[in-house]
C-alpha cells in the first residue's frame, strides 16, 4: 500500500489504502491529494500509534482525509479475509465501499 504514497508526486488525484504498510512518516506527510484509509482494529504493522500518527500528520497536511476503523478485523481484511466470517466479511465489504465513495466524491 505504500506505494499510492510514494506516487502522489506523478499527479494522484485521491488515493485510498486499506490496511497500510511500510509508509513512512515523511510520505505521508509529503501526499499532497485527498486520501482515505480503511484501518483494522488488530494491526502488528499499522499499529493504533501510527493511526493515530498518521491522523495528526493528514491533519497538518490540510488535505481532506478519512480513516475508518474496522472492528474485530486484522492486518489484511480487505484483500485476505475469511468470507465465512460474519465480521470479515462485513469489513471487506465495507472497506470496500469507502474506497468506492471516496473517489466518486474527489474523482468526479
């Protein structure tokens, strides 16, 4: 997922992550288009610091930004989630979702 962060500077219009990973600060902070994230509750890489982090450091940047936490759900969930499961299910879904009416509303 880094790597919609690392190309903003070809000209993105929005981007979306889900589940980020191996993002840097500095990145982050240097993305100069709308961005939205789908976070999940249990993350050992996108921890609920570099959430939080990342919040202040979009905040700063002044750019419109979403992030949606996803509940019961790990590191993953919107690309290899358990279908079986009610709330993974329901994730993946949803994230997906958000991706969708994010860039209806900063695309069209």
């Amino acid at each position: 997922m880094q790597y919609v962060v690392r190309h903003s500077k070809s000209g993105i219009d929005a981007g979306f992550l889900a589940h980020p990973s191996l993002v840097e600060e500095e990145e982050l902070a240097a993305f100069k288009a709308p961005l939205a994230i789908a976070a999940a509750e249990t993350d050992s890489i996108f921890t609920t610091e570099k959430r939080h982090q990342s919040e202040v450091i979009l905040k700063e940047a002044g750019h419109p930004y979403q992030i949606n936490l996803y509940g019961g759900v790990s590191h993953g969930f919107a690309v290899r989630c358990d279908l079986s499961k009610k709330i993974e299910k329901y994730a993946k879904e949803q994230a997906f979702l958000q991706a969708v009416t994010w860039f209806d509303e900063h695309l069209l």
